[in-house]
C-alpha cells in the first residue's frame, strides 16, 4: 500500500470517523472502500454512456425483439 495526503474539510473528516467507527473499521478503511464504490460508480456511467452512444448510432428497430417475446418470463 501507498501513503497519499489529502486534504478534506473539518466536517466531512468527522463524518468519516463516526461512520468508520460505527462500522467497526478505521478511517483509511473506510476511504479505500468509498474509493472503490465511487469508481465502480465512475466505471458504471462510462458504460452506459456507451451504450447510449450505441443505441444512438444504431436504433432498436420495430420488432427487432419480437421474436424473443415469447421467451421472457415475467414473474409477479
């Protein structure tokens, strides 16, 4: 692991101390998991950006799934 400095307002340094505290875990533990969850967020909207992209370029055409309807099974 890497030692990194940063620098974050008073509040939000002790509102990351009661949540890591609360969850049993340190400060840097926390920060590393909110780290992962913001890029797999980050990693998320760069996906569907290029599904819209996609999408875009090439539109759903009438019935194109049609034939497929009779396959999904929807449950209540």
């Amino acid at each position: 692991m890497k030692t990194v400095q940063m620098t974050l307002d008073e509040n939000l340094v002790k509102a990351v101390d009661s949540a890591a505290k609360k969850l049993g875990t340190t400060r840097s533990a926390f920060t590393r998991g909110a780290l992962r969850s913001a890029l797999k967020e980050v990693h998320i909207r760069e996906l569907e950006s290029k599904h819209r992209a996609g999408y875009k370029r090439k539109p759903v055409k009438r019935g194109e799934f049609s034939g497929w309807e009779s396959e999904q099974a929807w449950s209540d």
